[in-house]
C-alpha cells in the first residue's frame, strides 16, 4: 500500500472540495436533472428529488467519504482492507462496472455539447423551434459524426488520466466552476423574464400530488439523485481515499451537496421557464433532447446569444470533461491497484471497452432504428442504459455501502474516523440512524416497488 505522501493530497479543503464538486457538478446537473423533471411530472419530482437528495445520499456521501478517508485506497482496496477474507470487495467491483456503464452514454452526450460550442457559435441554430429541434434530430441521426465527438470526450479524457490527476482538476475547476454558476444565474434572469415564464415556473415549483407515490418516478428522482452527486459506484470513495486527516468530512461532504443540488436547481429555473415560452412545448416529450431544442431558444433571446451559446456550451463540456475523468478513474484506478497494470496499459484498455458500449448509445437517437426505438422496451438504447446505472445500479450500490458502514464496519468506528480531525461529528446519532435504517431501507424498498411496477 502506498502511503499517503506517495499517494498525494489535496492541496487544501477548498481544492477538495472544488474536485469533488467537479466530479459532481456535470451533465447530470444541466442535462440530466430538467430531463429527468420533465418525464416526472415536474415540481414534484423536484420534492421527491430533494427528499432523497438530503435523507438517503447525504448520508451515504459521508459513508463514502469516511471508507475512502480512513482505507487510503480505491474502492476494491478499500472493501477488502477494512473487512478482510469477505466477499464485500465485489461492491468496488460493482462500482467499476457501473464507472464504465455511466461513462459510455455520459461521453455520447458531452459529445453533442462539444459539437454545440460550434453550432451555437456559428449560427447554426437560429430559426423558429421546430427548425431547432429538427436541427438536433438531424444531428444526432448522423452516426459516424456521433461516434467521433464520443471518440473526442473519451481521448480527452484518457489523456488528462495518463498524467495524472489531481492538480490539473484543481486548477481547472477552480475557474470553471464560478464562471458557470456566473452564466446559469443570467440566463435564469433572462429565462424567468421571458413572456410565459410563469407557467414554466408553476410546473417546476407547484407539485402535482397525485404522482408524490407513483414508484417509477421515486425511483428515477432516486438514481437522478445518486447520478448528480457521484454517489454509489466509489467515487466520492476514492476522492475520500485523497482527504487529509485533519479535514472536516462532514463538512465537505455538506459543501458538494449544497453545490451540486443549488446548480441542478439554477438549470431547471433556466429550462422550463424557457421551454414554456414556446408554443406547444411539452417537457415531457423531448427526452435526451430537451436542453439542444430549448436553449438555443433562450440564446436567441440574448444580445449576443451566438456569444452566450458558445460560451454555456464551452463550460459545459469542460463540466462534463471534470466528471468522465472521475468515471474513468475509478476502472483505471483498479486495474492499476489489483493487477498491477501500467497506468497508460489501463487508461487505454479501459477506454476501449468503454468506447465499444458506447457505440450503440451513439446512434439510439436517430441514426440506426434498432437502437434508436428497442423493441419490447419503449425507448431507445441510451434512456435504456440510464435506467439501468442509474435507477438500479447506484442506488444498489450505495445500499451496500450504508449496510457495510452500518453493520460490517460499524457505526462506532467510522464516526471515530470523522472525529479524528479533533472535533465532534455533528448530528452523529441521527447519521447513525439514517445509514443503518433509512438508507437501506428506503432504498430496497423504492427498487423492489419499481421494479414490480414495470
Ligand atoms: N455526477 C456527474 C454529473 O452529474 C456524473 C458522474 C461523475 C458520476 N462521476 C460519477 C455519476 C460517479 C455517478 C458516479 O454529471
């Protein structure tokens, strides 16, 4: 085991807290989270969203954090050396898995940002919204140019993880991050100033009780939740496994929730608003395509939008690029730590594999027919593989790991982990509670009912 020097640090609580609100902070804030409102029925899938967001992966967070923190290993390691001769390492196993599985659709749809930088900044997307949503049908339905910007994302990323990683996150989220939190807060002033804002603002804010238990939007409020805050496939674990001792976890693990929820929040406030000042919008029918036919609308309606659009497609590809970097990390990390592979033979192996799943998802929205509308499922390729990590493999992957802390390694031991920093973990006995009861609980019980729905 390499020690802690070796290992590296991060350079301060705030350049922590800046990589993992990095990883965090992504498509699944900007892209994910209206998408998700949007085929759950809005407001109230926003309730469900933050009902889970606090009680169930908040908890989870600092469970994460605590087994990386007090392991100083990548999930595999980390399993294995605090529970030893057990099978509980195959939770790390399942994080790997799901690290790949994420990251083949995430890099489909950061590749239609990086092609959006241009399109945006070109004035390719001018015109009334059908045009623009024709635009983005047309788009997609081209194969080989999907395939190249996913080819685009995932060497960037593979790159950026060949060197190293921490230090360039560091630096780049640090800018990143206040210049996009800068642009969503004018564009949502445009967005809610927009005539026929008002109707957007009541479908996201006016919860529409009659859907508050229907199980299939839980369960996708619950995955969108662990999805959004890189919970449950060893992340956060592996941030936690860089965090010094003298840090405050729960502390941090409180600063990347905030952040991460107050953006996705700031995008729905931008999205619906705008998406009902046009005529017949539907928000429940564009699925993956929702924020290409909507913002390029809002842009229009900017001095300089051809400028704006650029720009908000620019900082989020690079949100995105700090989030595949954390997806691509824990597989490599793995292959590096178990089998003792080369960094460079592991980045390029595990880029491979991803890249060839990622195929299908790059031509499910138009260009090949089978993908685009799976037979016997109802959706295409890419909605299928979201449902999949996110509804089902994450939140299973964080019950395991609210079991493990809760029952395997015990609660006593992982508090005196957080308390080593020399003060008292606030709200102990509540945590407590909530990771070896509620979490489990509340997880199992929202997969089974969804999965009896189906
Ligand atoms: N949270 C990121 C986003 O919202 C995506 C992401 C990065 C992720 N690393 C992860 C999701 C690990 C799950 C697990 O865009």
């Amino acid at each position: 085991m390499a020690s802690t020097a070796e290992r590296g640090t991060w350079g301060s609580r705030a350049g922590f807290i800046l990589a993992a609100a990095g990883s965090a902070v992504g498509l699944g804030n900007i892209w994910g989270f209206p998408t998700q409102v949007g085929q759950g029925g809005g407001a109230v899938f926003v309730l469900i969203y933050l009902l889970c967001v606090l009680l169930i992966c908040l908890p989870i967070m600092v469970a994460e954090l605590v087994i990386g923190r007090h392991a100083q290993l990548a999930p595999v390691g980390a399993f294995d050396a605090i529970s030893p001769n057990t099978r509980w390492w195959l939770v790390g196993v399942l994080g790997v898995l799901a690290g790949a599985g994420i990251l083949s659709f995430y890099s489909v749809i950061a590749g239609w940002s990086v092609a959006y930088i241009w399109f945006a900044g070109t004035g390719a997307l001018t015109g009334d919204a059908e045009t623009v949503e024709a635009f983005f049908a047309t788009f997609t339905a081209n194969g080989p140019l999907s395939i190249a910007l996913t080819l685009v994302i995932l060497g960037t990323t593979a790159t950026v993880l060949v060197g190293g990683v921490q230090s360039g996150i560091e630096r780049v989220t640090k800018l990143m991050m206040p210049a996009l939190i800068v642009l969503l807060l004018v564009l949502a002033i445009r967005a809610v100033t927009l005539p026929g804002a008002a109707e957007g603002l009541a479908y996201y804010l006016r919860p529409d009780f009659s859907r508050l238990f229907d199980p299939t939007v839980i369960n996708a409020a619950l995955g969108q939740a662990f999805f959004s805050l890189s919970l449950g496939m060893g992340a956060m674990l592996t941030y936690g496994s860089y965090l010094g001792k003298q840090e405050s976890i729960v502390t941090a693990a409180c600063w990347v929730v905030a952040l991460d929820t107050a953006m996705a929040l700031l995008a729905g406030f931008i999205i619906f608003p705008s998406g009902f000042s046009i005529e017949g919008f539907d928000p429940s029918a564009s699925g993956p395509g929702l924020i290409f036919a909507v913002l390029p609308r809002l842009f229009a309606t900017l001095p300089g939008g051809q400028l704006f659009g650029a720009a908000f497609f620019i900082l989020l590809t690079i949100a995105a690029l700090t989030s595949t970097i954390s997806l691509l990390e824990v597989p490599v990390a793995h292959f590096i730590d178990v089998h003792k592979w080369p960094r460079p033979k592991a980045v390029l192996l595990v880029t491979t594999v991803v890249f060839l799943i990622a195929i299908p998802s790059a031509l499910a929205n138009g260009a090949v027919g089978f993908f685009s509308t799976l037979p016997g499922f109802g959706t295409d390729f890419l909605s299928l593989m979201v449902v999949i990590w996110n509804n089902f493999a994450l939140p299973i992957g964080g019950l395991l790991t609210a079991v493990f802390v809760g029952w395997v390694w015990r609660v006593d031991r992982a508090i005196e982990e957080v308390e080593l920093h020399g003060s008292p973990f606030p709200g102990r006995a509540l945590w407590s509670v909530l990771i070896r009861w509620v979490c489990p609980a509340a997880i199992a019980a929202i997969i089974v009912s969804a999965i009896v729905s189906m």
